[in-house]
C-alpha cells in the first residue's frame, strides 16, 4: 500500500468548466440509469431520487449474505455489489435481491475464473456465461482492483494493455445482449494514488473509454485519526477527483467505509455523513459503503468491522445514518 501525499490545492477558477461538466455528465447518466429503473430490475421507488444511488458492498457471498436483502429498504438502498460465483449462496443472493427489489451490481473478475489461469478466451467465456446464468444483473464491474498486484494474475499481467483487453471483450459481450446494460470500468482505482491515475490514463489511450459507462473507484481514510485528518482527506480526494473528471465519465464511488475498530461506532457513522456528502458534492454518480456486515477474517477469528450491521445482526448508529443520508439527495440541485 503506498502512503497518500501531500496535497496542494488547486485554484477554483480553473476547475469550474470540468465541474460544470461533470455536473452534467452526472445528471445525464443518473437519467439513463433511472429508464432501466422502470424497465428492470431497479425498485420504482428509486426514481424518486436521481442524482445520487446508493449501495452497500458485501464482497464474496457467504452462506448468510442473501440477509442482506433482508435488511435494506430497498427504497433508500438500492445496489448491492458483490462478486459473481457460480454457486448456492451467490444464487440465493441473486434471488433474493430479485423478490425485495434489489440490483446487484456484478463484479466479473478472478471469483468469477475461480483463479484459475485464463486466457482471452475464457474470459470471454466466462463473461458470457455470467451474464446468461444471471441476465437480472444490469450493471456490471469489469475486476476488483485491477490496479493492485494480490488481484493480478495470468493473463491480467498488471499493464494498461492487458486490463483494456479484457474491458473490450467483457463490454463487446455484455452489449451485445443487453444494449441497456452500465459497464464500470477499473473495479476501483485507489483514490489516494497517483500511479493508479497513470494505470487510468494508459487505458484510455488505448481508447479504453468507449467501452466503459463510468469509473470505479475506492476511497478509504486508512489514517482518518491516525496521523491524517479529514480535511486532509478532502483536499487530497478532492484533487484526484478533478483529475479523473477529465476523462468524461461519470463517477461511481464503488467501495468507501471506515472500521468501526479503528476509531468508535460514533465515528465511523460520522464518517459515513462526511463522505456521503462531500461525494455528493463531487457529482459522484453512485456511492457504495464496504461493507454492510461485520465479519471474521479469514486468516484469523478476528473481527473485521467495516459493516453498518455488528455481526450478531444488530445495526450500528452507521446503518441508520445511512437510511437517513437519502433525504439530502432531495436537496442537491444542477
């Protein structure tokens, strides 16, 4: 992990024609996106709000994952992002997102090739086959964090090159069966790094932004507290932000969220406020919160506490900030 920089703030009068842009962009993608509302998997209750969609990220389904479909209103969260296996519980995710009104937001990526080496060719198999399998999913991830190098392997080799090949075929397939369908590209570039604005940059050379709807990217305040404070935060996001603004492309804020852990449960929940509205302020286009349940890791019997719900299913003052937190959407105007 690099450490984030230093941040020099910009001068306003340059950036007001790309925000205005962005602006723009933001408000016409948010559009597209509330048509497949009606038409699709989206609740109609969504289109009540069409400037900001929210999430909650779950990662790879467990055996209990599909409670989350349970526990959000579908009305005030209506995008879940997860990983896409071929497997019982991402089925009963998949099925259960489906009866409560819920869309997923489908990561097609090394869960999805079960990390087995993979040529072209079998992404483009495997692309295929996920959208088949699951044709309710209607906006889809092309990899989790293609920038970082626990994620890279066989054909994905860490280049531009490789990533914009990939991001082709997947967008080629996807299209091809669903011309409504929202492809995100990157899987969420590290938004306090500068080598992942060059990674950016080098696929869109390739012409990567004609096969992309929006950029993902991922937001986390590792030293919110701990050596960095929250205006810190601003500025250096702020700045990075203005960077990928130029690309044209709406921006999807796919995971962002603070551990319980790392400062108290008040804290993160004041988090969860600031970034909410200092991403809405930015004409993010969606915004995503990782993850919506405490769990244990791997490795350990450790408690990972990025969730809104503590892992005995009660909700933390973060969930509710969260439901409330739609009710600013009403007030962001062009």
């Amino acid at each position: 992990m690099n450490s984030p920089r230093e941040v020099k703030k910009k001068n306003g009068s340059d950036t007001k024609p790309i925000l205005l842009k962005s602006k723009i962009h933001a408000f016409l993608f948010s559009l597209t996106i509330l048509m497949m509302i009606g038409t699709s998997c989206f609740h109609p209750a969504v289109a009540q709000s069409p400037f900001l969609l929210k999430g909650v990220a779950i990662g790879f389904p467990g055996p209990d994952a599909s409670s989350v479909c349970k526990i959000l209103p579908p009305a005030k969260i209506a995008l879940v992002r997860t990983d896409v296996v071929f497997s019982n519980n991402f089925r009963k995710v998949y099925d259960s997102c489906k009866q409560r009104g819920l869309s997923i937001v489908g990561i097609i990526d090394y869960g999805t090739l079960q990390w087995k080496n993979f040529t072209l060719d079998d992404w483009r198999n495997v692309v295929t086959k996920a959208q088949a399998t699951y044709p309710e999913i209607h906006v889809w991830e092309i990899w989790n964090e293609a920038t970082l190098k626990k994620f890279q392997y066989s054909y994905l080799d860490g280049t531009p090159q490789r990533y914009f090949d990939l991001l082709v075929s997947a967008y080629s397939v996807l299209k091809a069966v669903d011309t409504k369908a929202i492809i995100l590209g990157f899987g969420g570039l590290q938004l306090y790094s500068s080598q992942d604005f060059l990674f950016a940059q080098g696929v869109f050379s390739l012409g990567g932004g004609s096969y992309m709807d929006a950029i993902s990217i991922h937001a986390y305040p590792y030293l919110l507290n701990n050596g960095s404070s929250w205006d810190y935060y601003q500025a250096l996001w702020s700045q990075q932000l203005s960077r990928y603004k130029d690309f044209g492309k709406p921006i999807w804020i796919t995971e962002t969220g603070l551990r319980s852990s790392q400062l108290t449960e008040s804290d993160q929940s004041r988090y969860l406020q600031a970034s909410y509205n200092f991403f809405l302020g930015q004409n993010a286009a969606a915004y995503f919160w990782y993850s919506y349940k405490d769990y244990k890791n791997y490795s350990s019997e450790d408690i990972v506490k990025f969730g809104l719900i503590r892992l005995d299913g009660t909700p933390k003052p973060s969930f509710d900030s969260y439901i409330a937190a739609q009710e600013l959407i009403v007030m962001r105007r062009i």
